[in-house]
C-alpha cells in the first residue's frame, strides 16, 4: 500500500482548484520505449510535468552527480489524480449546462 498524508488536520488554507482543464491540456502524454529493455508503456516527461504540476517531481531536469552520472527524474503520478479530478469535474460542469442549455433550444 503506497499512501500520501491527506489528513485534513494536517492542512490548511484549503482552496478550490481552478483553471485544472487549462493546466490539464498543456500535459503531454506520450508512449514510449524504455532504452533498458525496449518495452513500450504511455506516460509524461519529468522535466515537462514540472512546469505543470512540480509538486508530482522529484529531481532536476539533466542534473548529474558529482562523477558526472546522471541524477533521474520522477514523476508521482498519483500527485498528479487531483489535477485530473478537478479538471474531469470542470468538464462535467461545462457538459451538463450545455446539454441544458441543448434541452431548453430542442424544445422550442
């Protein structure tokens, strides 16, 4: 079981997400093959979630060690659930007056 700390007590200042279906749109899903063993999997670029959601990486974007080896980027994908939550959300808003608005229109 992998578990983040969500405990409200923990938190403060909570706040209502905005603007997530803006934020949503400038991730770039990609499929790719791991260099390891060619195996194909669909996911995100660390260094290009960053910009978007940095608190889902860990690492900087070509940082090496001390010996000149490379320091790899992460991504927490389950950091990144609330963005898609809230953005699923603001399009189920956005669909549902459209279809009200269909409604009232078709029975005219």
């Amino acid at each position: 079981s992998y578990n983040t700390s969500s405990d409200y007590r923990l938190k403060e200042d909570w706040q209502p997400m905005s603007g997530s279906i803006d934020r949503l749109k400038n991730l770039n899903p990609v499929n790719f093959a791991w260099k390891v063993d060619g195996s194909r999997v669909d996911g995100f670029l660390a260094h290009e979630v960053q910009d978007i959601v940095p608190e889902a990486v860990s690492g900087e974007k070509d940082a090496v060690d001390s010996d000149g080896k490379p320091e790899y980027q992460g991504v927490d994908y389950g950091r990144i659930t609330p963005l898609l939550t809230a953005a699923l959300k603001e399009a189920i808003e956005k669909i549902e007056m459209l279809e009200a608005r269909i409604a009232v229109l078709e029975a005219k």
